[in-house]
C-alpha cells in the first residue's frame, strides 16, 4: 500500500478526534495496549476499539518477538505503527484548516503564511489535502518534465484572473506526488527564461520548495490580476476558468484592458 494512501486513512480517522490521534501517538513498539489507556486517559474499552480501527486500516500491527508470537504485557498486546507510518509526524494527519481569505483586522498582522498579493502558500499538510481534493479554479497540478512553455501558459492565464493560483510542480494529474525532477534553483531559470520570452507584462511569480511525504515538490504562486496590465503568452491572452486554459474572446480582451475581470 501506498504511503498516501496510508495518509489519507489515517486523517479520516483521527479527523476531529484527538484523543484517538493521542493513543495513535503513543504506540511506539514498546507499550501494551493496556499503558496507551493509561497514558492516554481513555478507558480500556474504547482503547481497544481505536487500536482495532487503526489495526483495521492497517494503520498499526501487533508487535512479533523473534520467534514470530505477538508480544504481550500483562496479558495485553504490544503494537507498533505499520513500516510506512514509523516516522511521520502526528502533524501530518491532523485536520487543516480552511484556505480562506480574511481580512485582516485592524493593527493585526498578516499571516505568515501569505504568498503575493493575498495568496495564501498551503502548509505541508494543506498541500496533501489539495492534492487529495484535486485541480480546481486555484489549483493546478503538473508533472515532472512539463515544459517550461506550458507551465509559462498556465501562469499567463492564472495571471489574468481575480485572484490568480498555484501550479504544484511534481505532481499527477490525479494528485499523486510523484516529486520534482529538478533543483529549485535550476527550475527557477528555466521558468523565467520561458516567462520573459512568452509572456508580456511579465507577472511578479513566487515560487516555494516543499518535502511532501519524502517527495520535494515546487509550488508557483501567481497572484492575482492587478486590473491594470493584460498578461499576453505569444500571440493572444489567456484566462484560466476552472480547470482549463482558455484563449479569451473578443469581448472578453476588451473587458479585461477595461480594467474588469472576466473570472
């Protein structure tokens, strides 16, 4: 089994139960079933029950002695996490919060984790539940080896609209991470070699290295059209309306130099 795969059942399961999340976090290989209850708070009896869900989900196993026997304290099973699940974060499977957009109020802070012009840059564990919801308006996935002219299109027409996107870079189609084929560094040239010589006004692009599950991955984050410069890529321009890029109308150019967005 896959180790995404793993991920995304544990996250159901602890979705909203920190206590269940807790006794996940104490199996370690040495304690019996019987100590996670004690350690953790919860009744023996519903102990059992998390363990078996997580046993379920093959999320954990009963540890075996040399000779291949469970182990056992006290007449209570001994478990350790499953190979994959070893040495993953707790973090990684607690619940993210929402991508929304506040306002800030007034004397606060911008949060940290705000991109260009209102972009909000996903946490590791966003960038899972992302990958695990699939493209959309703001999100775009793109395999490794994608030429820097499509991606160069796709940031043109992310460019173009209200409030702009993020291109993840190492992933599937179908959200699998599959990890990037190059340095940042070394793609960071590539793409702004192809930005400078396709696209016109250039847009003001970030981009953000992630280690997704062992997997380094790059996002690009285009912000949001400024409602002044029209982005051309070569001969026309382009917009991004759900998940697909479009070359825009007549009318539709004309709205967009008016200064009005299209979408």
């Amino acid at each position: 089994m896959e180790l995404q795969e793993l991920v995304a059942r544990a996250r159901l399961l602890f979705e909203d139960a920190g206590k269940r999340r807790r006794v996940f976090e104490l199996i370690n290989g040495k304690r019996s079933a019987k100590e996670i209850a004690r350690k953790s708070g919860k009744k023996l009896s519903g102990t059992l029950h998390d363990l078996q869900k997580m046993r379920d989900m093959e999320l954990i196993v009963p540890r075996q002695d040399g000779s291949g026997s469970v182990m056992k304290r006290n007449n209570s099973i001994v478990y350790e996490r499953a190979p994959l699940m070893k040495h993953l974060s707790s973090s990684y499977f607690k619940s993210p919060e929402k991508l929304v957009r506040k306002k800030p109020q007034a004397g606060s802070k911008r949060p940290k984790t705000r991109g260009l012009s209102g972009i909000s840059i996903p946490s590791i564990e966003e960038t899972l539940d992302i990958c695990n919801a699939g493209e959309d308006q703001l999100y775009e996935f793109k395999a490794a080896g994608t030429s820097a002219d499509k991606l160069a299109k796709e940031i043109c027409a992310f460019a173009n609209t209200k409030m702009g996107g993020i291109i993840f870079y190492g992933v599937e189609d179908d959200g699998s991470i599959a990890g990037s084929d190059m340095t940042k560094q070394r793609f960071d040239q590539m793409l702004q070699n192809s930005i400078k010589h396709n696209v016109t006004a250039t847009p003001d692009i970030r981009l953000v290295s992630q280690d997704v599950l062992g997997y380094k991955i790059i996002l690009i984050v285009v912000p949001p059209w400024n409602k002044r410069e029209v982005h051309h890529f070569q001969d026309g321009v382009y917009i991004r309306r759900g998940t697909n890029v479009f070359k825009t109308k007549a009318d539709e150019t004309r709205k967009l130099h008016d200064g009005a967005y299209v979408i």
